[in-house]
C-alpha cells in the first residue's frame, strides 16, 4: 500500500473516526483484525514519509 490508496480500515465508517485533539484517525472497538493491521501499516507509512 502506498499513502496514496485509501487504506483498508477507511473502507467501512464503523471501523474508525478522527479525533480532532489527536489529529488522527482511531479505531472503534468493532474494527476487525485485518482493519487494525491495515490501520498500523498505514500510521506505519506515514510516520516513514515524516
């Protein structure tokens, strides 16, 4: 994946929501294994690009 595409845990709303203090996507407790594992890649990539 790159920062580009829309991660896998964007794709259904349940999963997460942006906390505006953080500034940051979180996830809900309904978000599922692949959803979390797709959420660290991302912050992942990110964190790399900085």
């Amino acid at each position: 994946m790159t920062v580009t595409e829309k991660p896998y845990f964007m794709t259904n709303s349940e999963w997460y929501y942006f906390d505006e203090d953080a500034f940051r996507y979180k996830l809900t407790d309904k978000a599922p294994q692949k959803a979390i594992d797709s959420y660290n890649e991302y912050y992942e990539l990110l964190d790399d690009t900085e």
